[in-house]
C-alpha cells in the first residue's frame, strides 16, 4: 500500500513538474512577444561624422585613431568587414586594402601581362620596372570621414528613447589631396556590436581621448553610448532609402533638411512627455 501510494505521489510532482515547464515557456515566449510589442516607434538615422572637427577630436587623437583600429583589425582578421551599412556583403582582407589604395595618375601595370608591359616599356624606358610608382595606401589619418546607421526607440516599457547604433562606415573623403576622382567612395562597414565585443572591449588602444581631462579618458563603447560625439543626420530612413542630398540637389536645402529632420526628433521626444 505504501509502494503505491509512493509511486502515486512520484507521478503527481512530475506532472505538477512538467505543467510548470510548459507554463514556463509559454509564458517566456508571451514576454518575448509582448518586449516586441513595446516599440511603440522606431526611425532608421544615418549620421556622418567628420573627426576634424574639434567635438570628434577624441575619436582621432594620435596613436588611437579609431579609423586605424578598424584598419589594424580587418588586416588582422579579427572582425569582418562589410560592403555596405546593410551588413550583407562581407569583403575579404585583400577586398578591403585593395579598397584602401591610393589610385594613381599614371597608367595602372600588371606585370604578368604582356601588354602591360609593353606600355610600361613605352612610357618609362628600359627601366621601367624600377621607374614604375610603388602602391601606396591611405593612412589612418587621412580617412576622416565616417558614418554610423541607428536606429532610434521608443520602448514604452521604459519610456525613453534609446540609441541603437547598427554599423559604423568608413570612407575615403572627397576632398582629400590624394583622391583625383574627387567622390565620397565607402571603404567599408563594420557591425556595432561586433566592435564592441571583438575590438572595443579590454584594448587599451581602444580609448576616446579627453581633450579636458587626461584622468577621464573614456572606452570607445562609452563614448558612441554617451554621444560623446558631433554629428549631423543625412539621410532618414523612406522607401526609396535616399540620402537627403538625393531629395535635395540643391546644397543649402540638403543643410537645411539635415536640421530640420534633427529639430523634428528632438521635438517629438519632447512632446512624449505631455501625454
């Protein structure tokens, strides 16, 4: 009788026990659903970031570029480089220094091929293979021009707006001496998230540099968190996924545009509070 009623008691705490498991997940899928349900509004914002200037100085200081982190660590394949702010196109390490050459005014030379070599021969002599200009690469200082995509929350369990930056990109800017197409051409992307674990986090290199106080020197994680950085908004996320600079030919409306859509967020946070 009192094996029975054992073996009766066993079967009741494993049901018990099994009808908690599935509740239990359920119940954790409902949360997932309903953590969802709180984007109450989202816009996608690409932002371009010029190191020059004096606000972004600490994302460019000597020996700490974050431009030559990027370059360092794609070199040394310890994160991936992307075609574009999509994520979708991954470039190999040689895709990506080949992106990095400095295009050079004279004739372009392939050595394994004849008639290459001819025209090398026409244009440089009998010794052309050491009057031939050697490749050369953009630095870390010369690449100045940046642009993060984020996407911008509103998470009504929190009831704040919060910063989801997606991607940081590289670029070669238009106006350097050195680029006689004289065109903005991406170099690369590089996954937020990616950076923080894989780059960011516990290198000593990877610091912004506190032009105030060398005692408050901040991690770059901290720093795109805090938005310790200046920047201006060029293109907001629209079906056709034009920069505002497409919409607006003319330059001074593009500024124009830029500020605008900038007063528009903030205006909107803003008024989340009257209600």
């Amino acid at each position: 009788m009192k094996t029975c009623k054992s073996n009766y008691l066993n079967s009741k705490n494993f049901l018990l026990s099994t009808c908690f498991i599935i509740f239990s997940y359920f119940s954790y899928g409902q949360n997932l659903q309903q953590r969802s349900n709180d984007v109450m509004y989202k816009k996608t914002i690409t932002r371009a970031l010029d190191l020059r200037e004096k606000q972004n100085e600490g994302l460019h200081s000597k020996n700490h570029e974050l431009t030559g982190l990027l370059i360092d660590a794609v070199i040394k394949n310890k994160i991936t480089a992307y075609g574009n702010d999509s994520l979708t196109i991954k470039l190999t390490s040689t895709q990506f220094q080949e992106r990095l050459k400095i295009p050079s005014a004279g004739p372009s030379i392939n050595v394994n091929n004849p008639a290459d070599t001819v025209d090398a021969y026409i244009a440089y002599g009998p010794d052309w293979r050491i009057q031939i200009p050697a490749d050369e690469w953009y630095l870390a200082k010369d690449l100045y021009q940046l642009e993060i995509k984020e996407e911008i929350i509103f998470d009504k369990e929190k009831s704040k707006l919060v910063y989801n930056i997606l991607s940081i990109s590289l670029f070669i800017p238009a106006d350097h001496l050195a680029n006689i197409k004289g065109l903005q051409s991406v170099v690369a992307s590089f996954s937020f998230n990616e950076l923080k674990n894989n780059l960011f986090k516990n290198n000593p290199k990877a610091i912004w540099y506190n032009i105030q106080n060398e005692a408050q020197h901040k991690k770059l994680t901290d720093a795109f968190e805090l938005r310790l950085f200046s920047s201006y908004i060029v293109r907001v996320s629209n079906a056709k996924d034009y920069y505002l600079a497409d919409i607006y030919s003319d330059q001074k409306k593009g500024i124009m545009a830029s500020l605008w859509a900038a007063n528009e967020l903030m205006e909107y946070e803003h008024h989340l509070w009257e209600y």
